[in-house]
C-alpha cells in the first residue's frame, strides 16, 4: 500500500516547472541594458507609425 501512495505523489513535474520560472525570473532581472541607440530608433519607428496612421485618418 505505501508503494502506491508513494507512486501516486511525484511532485517533480511541479517542481521543475517552478524552478523553470524562477530560472526565467532570474534572468529577465538580470538583462544587459539596452544601449541608447536601441531607444532611438524605436523612438523613430513610433514617430513614423504615427505619422502614417495621422495621414491615413486624414486622407
């Protein structure tokens, strides 16, 4: 009976899976920064987007 029992409880999968956020937690927390030039250009691609989305509610 405790063969059962102890077949029955394999709580492994949860762990790995909540070790595996905890792994990606940690590394999103410790990213590189992303340099000045990475900004800028998104910056740039919004500044487009919006532009074109204004000339074509305009047009």
């Amino acid at each position: 009976m405790t063969r059962l029992i102890a077949a029955a409880a394999a709580p492994a999968p949860l762990w790995n899976s909540f070790e595996a956020a905890v792994r990606q937690t940690f590394r999103s927390m410790t990213a590189p920064a992303a340099e000045a030039s990475v900004f800028e250009s998104l910056d740039r691609e919004q500044a487009r987007i919006r532009q074109s989305s204004r000339m074509w509610l305009v047009g």
